[in-house]
C-alpha cells in the first residue's frame, strides 16, 4: 500500500472537530444538528466566532495534514500578525483537501444555493478532474466540508453532498463561515501554500517533487462589506504572502518554478484585488487565474541545495487593501 493510500484526510479532521466542539464557548461557534441528521458548525454566520476558530477551520481545510499558527513577522510594519500554515504532504493535504474545488448549487425548485466545497469531503466524492491528476482518493465513513458562506447548505444538497461522499448523513459534518468574519478570514488566508500548489499545477510542474510546504501572510482586518472582504483576504496573499518549497528533481526546474510562481507574474497584478473585481464587473472569472498565488517565492532544490527566488513582498498594495 502506497504512502497516500495510508493518509485519510477525512479521519485526520475529526480530532479537529472534537477540539472545537469542547472549546465551542471560548471559540464563539455553535454546533447544531441540520434536518438530514448532518452535524452543523457555525464558525462565524450567526455567532461572532473567533481568530482561533478560524485557524482550526484551517487545519481542518488540511485534512489534519498541516500545522497552522498565528504570529508575529516584520515583514509588514503595519500588519506584524501573521498566520503560517506548513504540511509535509503539500499535495495531498492543499489539493486533495483544502483547495475549494466543489462546486455546491441547489437543483431546480429547491432553496437556492451556491458555495465551493472545501475540506477532507472533497476527496471522498471525488468530482474534480484534479483528483486524477494528483492520483488521491479517501476511504472513510466521515466526512467533512468546510464552506465559506453565510448559512449550511438546504436539506436535499446536504442528502446529495452526503450521497457522493457515500456517507450517511448523520456521519457528515459542514464547517462555514462568511468571508466577512474572523474565522472566515483566517482561513481564506490559510490557503497561502495551498494557492501556490495549485498554480504550480497550472504551470505542469510535477507535483510528485514536492515534498514540503511553508507559507505565511499578514492576517488582514474583517471588513462587513464582502467585496472588501475578498479583496483584503486576496491581497494578503496575492501582495503579502511568502511561501517556501522544498522539491526533488533538477535544479533547473526549481529555478523554472520560482520565476514563474509569484503573483506578479500576472497581467493583473499591480492594483488591490477589490479593484480587479469591480473591474471585471464582478466576474471572477474575467481574472488572470495566474494572480492567484504568493508574493514571494523561495524554492529549494534538495538535489544541489539551492534556494531559487522569486517576486517581492508590496507592503504599499497591502497597506492600500487593508486601510
């Protein structure tokens, strides 16, 4: 049996759910049971929910593959507060969990509803292409979504959600929280290394090299408007973010891969992301999907032991963004 045959992210997010059920009071979320038996927790819709709620819904988005902290870095003057996510299976923990790749939408004549799965269940159901390529499929009678929304979904996508994941609905668990929030912000912005894994993707590189992955951003200021909330939790990566990765392989493609990961490397790139998508009369997919990645690269080429770079910090676009 294969190394990722062995790693469940949906078993690896459950220790996750205990420690937020038995903090739920400190934490500011509520847990509840939906109508389809499916176990309900709001991070940050109705109750206040909190930055460290935030930063296990990140963990959780990594299918308990990743390490994720809250600190300081003088990087940013103005925003000194950071969250930095690491995982030794960047993969399989990034792609195979956290990246939000499942499209959610009500059926006709029921309750509308749209969200983009993120989470451990996404690797039980398996409906994106990506799986394929990165060659990753769970076994496991829990599963567990997280969304970044403003409500659950309605009952009968619940029973569907469950359905594909091949799971009762009872053993299914969905974590939300609007962008808008504290919890909600922490863990767009936790999605640093998970963003440049899925642009390394983009650019062919071969994922089965990397084998460690390191990101921090400045944690942006909540903003109740949603346009301005994106556009900060966006800049906090795509203005602010730092990764590093460790690969396997030649040189040469790690020097390939560090030119071609920053954000800047995108013809959108140069102006606050709320900007953009005013711009683009909302239309997210109008962007440049290469502005979607860090700032700042440094890979290393465990081969030689070289460390190539790549883009730059811009402490005045984060200034801009966060206010």
């Amino acid at each position: 049996m294969s190394r990722t045959e062995t790693l469940s992210v949906n078993a690896g997010a459950l220790p996750l759910i205990e420690t937020m059920r038995a903090r739920a009071a400190e934490l500011r979320v509520a847990f509840a049971t939906g109508a389809a038996g499916e176990t309900l927790i709001d991070a940050g819709a109705s109750v206040q929910g909190s930055l460290e709620a935030g930063r296990l819904m990140t963990e959780i988005c990594l299918g308990g593959l990743g390490e994720v902290a809250i600190g300081t870095s003088p990087g940013l003057a103005r925003w000194p507060f950071t969250l930095t996510a690491r995982t030794a299976s960047p993969v399989i923990a990034c792609l195979g969990s956290q990246y939000a790749g499942w499209q959610l939408v009500s059926e006709e004549g029921e309750e509308s509803y749209f969200s983009m799965g993120s989470g451990p269940a996404r690797a039980l159901a398996g409906r994106e292409a990506l799986f394929k390529d990165i060659a990753y499929a769970d076994r496991s009678e829990f599963a567990v979504l997280v969304l970044e929304a403003g409500g659950p979904p309605p009952e009968p996508l619940v029973r569907r959600i469950a359905a594909d994941c091949d799971v009762a609905p009872e053993n299914l668990t969905i974590v939300y929280a609007p962008t808008q929030s504290l919890a909600g912000s922490v863990q767009i912005v936790g999605r640093v290394v998970e963003v440049a894994l899925h642009k390394a993707h983009e650019l062919k590189f071969d994922l089965t090299q990397i084998v460690e992955g390191m990101g921090t951003a400045p944690l942006p200021p909540p903003h109740p408007d949603f346009i301005t909330a994106m556009g900060r939790t966006n800049d906090a990566v795509i203005y602010g973010g730092r990764i590093l990765l460790h690969v396997n392989g030649p040189a040469s493609e790690a020097r390939r891969l560090a030119e071609n990961l920053p954000s800047s490397t995108a013809s959108d790139h140069g102006t606050p992301f709320a900007e953009i998508f005013r711009q683009y009369d909302g239309d997210f997919y109008k962007i440049d999907p290469m502005l979607f990645s860090p700032a700042e690269v440094a890979v290393v080429a465990l081969e030689t032991g070289e460390t190539f770079r790549g883009g730059e910090i811009h402490a005045a676009l984060v200034d801009a963004s966060f206010g």
